[in-house]
C-alpha cells in the first residue's frame, strides 16, 4: 500500500466514524421516536448528490464534569452547503443522537460558521432543529453560543430567507433562533416548542398542561402563530420547505426566478366565488386561485387567524405576494392576530422586493373587550406601519366591504398604494349602513312617528348614497371601478406597469414600528 | 429549608406594611422539587417556592392574578367564536348529525356565519335561542359524549 493510499484510507475510516453520529443504538432511538437522523434529513431536503459537508472532525473543547473523555462526534450539529430546486442552499442539522443535539461552544461555532457563510454568499439558510438546548457542563459558554446564533439571525434578517424546521425538542432559550427567523416548519407529534416546561410550570405556578398542548406542531400553528406551516410528516414537510423556496429569491438583491407564464383553471371563477349579497360569507382563496397562474395558491399560516389569508402565487410567472380578508372566518375582520400576521407578511415581502396584492373585503376591527385589552390598537398599527413602509409594487382590490379604520388599513391609496380598483359591489364608507343612519339621522328617527319604519328608510337612503365605489372614485381614491371578472388583467397590467418602480421612504436609521 | 424560606417571607415587614392585596411581596421560585408553601393570608394567592432554585421576592401584577387558568378545550362543546347574534338553527336535541353539517347561521360583523358540525355525532343540547345576543365565548350547541 503506497503512502497516499493509506492516508486516503486513514481519511475513509474517520469520516465513516464521524458519520455514525451517536451510533447505531441512538440512531435506533431516533427512528423508533418516528424521526430522522440529522444527515438523512438533509439527503432527503436537499437535490440529490449536492451536498457538501464540512466541519465533520470539530472537536468539543470542554475539560469540566468529565466531559474532556467524551467524543461527540461533530459536537452535535451538521453543517454544509447544496442545492434545493437548483438553488444553492445553506443548511444545518442538529444531530439529536450526539448528546441529545445539545448545543455547546464548538456546535455553535459551526452553526454561526455557515450562518456566515449564507451571508456572504447571498444564499438562503435553513436550520434543522432537534435538540435538548444547552448543554449545561459547558455553562455560559453554550449561553455564548446561543447569543451568537441569534445576533446572526438579526443581520441576516432581510438579506437572506432564513427557515427554520423544527424536527425534535426546541426548548428555553433555544426557541429564539426559530422567533428570529421568517418561516417557522413544525411537524405533528415530533415538534415541540416552549420557553418553559409543563414540569417547571406546574412546580411554579400549580398549573397542570401536557407537552402537545402546550407547545406541540398543531398550538403553533393554532394558537401562537409562531409557526407558519404544519406538516403530518417530515417527508411532507421537506415538500413545503422546497415549494416555500420555488417563489422567493436567494436574497434581497435578486429577483425570485421565474416560470412560464401560465394561465388560472377555469373551474375558479371569480363572478361564481363571491356573492353579491355582503352578508354571504365565501372563501377568499377561491378569488386567488382565480387570479394566479396555473391556479397554484400557496398558503402561509393557514391555521392561524384565519380571518386573513396571506401567501404566494405567481402570476404571469412572477411571485406575487397576497393579502386577502377571509369573509369565511370571523367575516374577516381584522384583529390583532390578523394584523400581526398580515403585517409580517407584508415587511418579509417588501425585504425581498415582492410585489404586493390586496384583496379586501371586511366589515372594520373586531370590537370587544378582549381585543381592546389585548391591545388591538398597538397590534392594528403594525399593519398601518408595514403597508406605508412598503416601497414594492402595491395593489388593492376592494371586492365588498372596506369601513372604517381597515380601509385605510388595508393598503389604501392614502398609504400610498400603487393601484386601487374596486368592483361595482365595493361599499367604500367611514361605518357601516345601520350604525351611519343612527347617528347622522338620530334626529329624525327619535322624531318620526313610526321610528322603526324611519330607520329603515334612512338606512336605505345612506346604503344607495355611500355604500358604493363611486363616493371614493369621485375623490380618485381608487383608480377603477372594474368588472370583477377583468381582475386578474387589471393586477396583470399594473404589475407590469410598476417594474421599474422607484419609491422610497426618508433616510434613517430604521424606523420604530409598534412592535 | 423551603419552609424556612417561606416564614422568612412570611415575616417580612416591608410586605406586611402594604395594603393592598394586588401590592403584596411574593415569591416566586423554579425548578422542579417544589413544595407548596402559603403566603400572607391577606393575598389569598399560594405559590410554589423551589427546595433548592432561587427565590424571587417579587410584586405581582394585575394581569397575572387575574389570568385564567387553561383548560383543555371539550371537543363536545361548539362556542361562538366572535361576538353575535343567533339567526336560525337547524338541529334538535337527538338529531345525528354528519361533520360539517349545516348547524346554526350567527350573524356577526355584518355577516351572516355558518356553523358547521366539528364532527359526526349526536346533538345532546341546544344551549342557544334564535335571536340572542352573545358575546365570544359562549355555549352555542353540546354534543352527546
């Protein structure tokens, strides 16, 4: 055997040591808990043969507790780079059968290594998570780690798509990186995501929970909203993450690539979607599938607040970001969930320069003591905040109601909007009909012989005088009133219109949103 | 040692000079291998101090004494989910019903919801008049279990 052949086997023999993870009885653990090991996941995530790992032989570096006569092999983490639909890709996975994924000083480092690397490169990044958070005989050092991690997060939020998949335990301050992030992946039954534990919080406060219902896939994807997309599996989960990429650039100086141009299935019908009565309730996202190409609509935080839609489609082959009001859940009102989501959506858009379309139709804000309390208008006033900060193409289309407070929210002229269409039956006022004849004809009604008969009339008076989209055209604060069914050439021609846009905002810092 | 802790609290001048209940010192520890340990009479309130973690000597706001405490959603009873009124109902007590059957129509907002079945099942209770009034929350119809 020649010298180069031994070295070459002498590196054979490393590597597949190093690969073993925390061996065959972990990896046999992890499969029975119904997961993935760390480099099978990334094999399955990423387009076969392309990926490149490195930091395999890192070593940890703690000399306390007896761990300086531990090997973990790569301390836990796997990290590298590939492609995902032909996109370069930077990816890590945390290793839960190394020391059940915990993350000490070197672990972190390789995680901060290839955070760097997709700065610098312009790519996406993507983090596996899967661990049982710091690993305590490294104290402040893995601490360090974590601050590290999400320091990097921060800058590269807006430069780079940051994901986050959730594939295992995810607890304390661990959770922080993936709250950083913009999208959020969990999965039924293996995810799990709290700050605090159902054991510390019945110790402390009495109150008795099980790990699911406190911070399982399913409430993140319900409840809390701080996650965006639910998966049955890994395997389908790995699907939405490669959907997710297929509508958004490697970052914010390169446009998302583009597909043929493809025209809606002509089972989605605009003018069959949406009734004409403003009391009916329909479902928005059949008016999407009606305006975007091939009629493909992929949903964002689906579970969550699902008074308001928010995702992407494209249309003309280009992404396309939508925000619509769901008249199918809480007659679309906008609350304080709904504006947080919206709101985020609407700023991850404006990073990335993806053109932004508005489908409105809602009643107002959501009253109740709740929501006052909850603070809806901090809440309602990120939504003002995202939409007027915006400088991407913006397009509006009032299908029904717009009252009040939403109008303007919902990306109106007065918030610089683009282009503002509006259909035949948009009903454009400060209030709605009832309310609006109880105080403008109060008078009248409490003198009327017959009150109720009076109301009545007069409510009808105020819904013929301004319960329409020509009160609002005639000031030109919308720019058409169209036939719903020439949407989609209207938003087709005005995204055209808009490509080389040129908006901006005053220089500054940063603005302060009301976070 | 826990208990010694506690009385120490217990005796604490600087909470026993304040009045009100919402003012009063706590404590607050964590970690597991709790104790049970009862505060001031006059906060009504008891909380548990770790054996071993940090105690924590701690005003309380108004917003965590007043929290609810979480209950496990009961998947046999559908609540109105916005404040409304009731419109129309379409089930009786006994009726089968099939999973997103037609309920009840409760207008909210100025629109008029339709309430579906969460579930096939039979219909124990309609806990709902037409042309009620109700806030978000409410018992609107009870399965049989």
């Amino acid at each position: 055997m020649s010298l180069l052949s031994k070295k070459i086997s002498e590196l054979r023999e490393r590597t597949q040591q190093a690969q073993q993870g925390g061996g065959d009885k972990a990896i046999a653990k992890q499969i029975a808990m119904g997961k993935l090991p760390a480099r099978e996941r990334i094999r399955k995530l990423l387009d076969q043969g392309t990926f490149y790992e490195y930091d395999l032989f890192i070593q940890h570096d703690a000399r306390e507790f007896g761990m300086e006569k531990k090997d973990l092999a790569g301390d836990g983490v796997v990290i590298g780079t590939g492609k995902i639909n032909g996109q370069p890709i930077a990816v890590y996975a945390q290793d839960f059968t190394v020391a059940g994924g915990s993350l000490g000083s070197m672990h972190a480092r390789k995680i901060t290594k290839i955070m760097d690397y997709a700065l610098k490169m312009r790519i996406p990044l993507i983090g596996i998570n899967d661990s049982g958070g710091a690993r305590i005989q490294e104290g402040v050092n893995s601490l360090a780690g974590y601050g590290e991690i999400f320091f990097r997060n921060t800058l590269n939020s807006g430069v780079i798509p940051q994901i986050s998949v959730i594939l295992g335990p995810c607890a304390g301050g661990a959770v922080y990186s993936p709250a950083l992030t913009d999208y959020v992946f969990v999965v039924d039954k293996i995810s799990k995501m709290f700050i605090t534990g159902p054991e510390v919080i019945k110790s402390v406060l009495g109150e008795e929970i099980d790990m699911e219902s406190l911070g399982g896939a399913r409430v993140h994807c319900e409840t809390t909203g701080n996650a965006h997309f639910f998966a049955e599996s890994e395997d389908e989960c790995f699907k939405q993450i490669k959907t997710l990429l297929s509508y958004l650039p490697a970052n914010n100086q390169t446009p998302a690539e583009e597909k043929k141009p493809a025209q809606p299935l002509k089972k989605y019908s605009i003018v069959k979607t949406v009734p004409a009565d403003p009391t009916e309730p329909y479902d928005v996202r059949n008016v999407i599938k009606a305006l975007v190409d091939d009629s493909e609509f992929f949903e964002v935080q689906e579970l969550w607040a699902k008074n308001i839609v928010i995702g992407y489609g494209r249309m003309e082959g280009r992404t396309v970001g939508f925000i619509a009001n769901q008249p199918l859940y809480l007659a679309g009102v906008l609350d304080c969930d709904s504006s947080d989501k919206a709101a985020r959506f609407i700023r991850f858009c404006d990073a990335f320069n993806i053109p932004i379309v508005t489908l409105e139709d809602m009643p107002g804000y959501l009253p109740g003591i709740d929501q006052e309390h909850a603070g809806v208008i901090r809440h309602g006033a990120k939504l003002l905040y995202a939409y007027s900060e915006a400088t991407v193409p913006k397009i509006t289309v009032i299908l029904r109601k717009a009252y009040g407070g939403g109008y303007i929210a919902m990306n109106s002229r007065h918030l610089r909007a683009d282009f503002v269409f509006a259909w035949p039956t948009a009903e454009i006022a400060v209030m709605g009909p009832q309310g609006a004849a109880n105080i403008i004809f109060r008078k009248e009604i409490t003198e009327a012989e017959k009150p109720e008969e009076m109301r009545k009339l007069k409510v009808k008076e105020y819904k013929e005088k301004f319960a329409n989209p020509y009160v609002a055209a005639s000031k030109g604060y919308i720019d058409s009133v169209i036939n719903p069914a020439d949407t989609r050439k209207f938003i087709l021609q005005s995204l055209d219109i808009s490509q080389h846009k040129t908006a901006g905002i005053p220089k500054k810092k940063h603005g302060i949103p009301p976070f | 040692m826990a208990g010694d802790k506690s009385k120490l609290i217990e005796k604490n001048p600087q909470s026993q000079q304040l009045e009100s209940e919402e003012n009063e010192l706590h404590t607050l520890g964590e970690i597991s291998d709790a104790v049970e340990v009862s505060l001031p009479a006059s906060s009504k309130k008891k909380f548990r101090v770790s054996e071993e973690g940090y105690e924590y000597k701690t005003y309380l706001t108004k917003k965590f004494l007043e929290r609810k405490p979480w209950k496990a959603p009961d998947p046999y009873k559908v609540v109105s989910h916005i404040p409304g009124s009731v419109i129309e109902v379409f089930v009786k007590p006994g009726q089968k019903v099939k999973k997103g059957e037609k309920m009840m129509v409760y207008e909210a907002m100025k629109m008029m919801n339709v309430i579906t079945s969460p579930m096939d099942g039979i219909i124990k209770e309609v806990n709902v008049k037409v042309g009620e009034i109700l806030p978000k929350g409410a018992l609107l119809i009870t399965f049989k279990k």
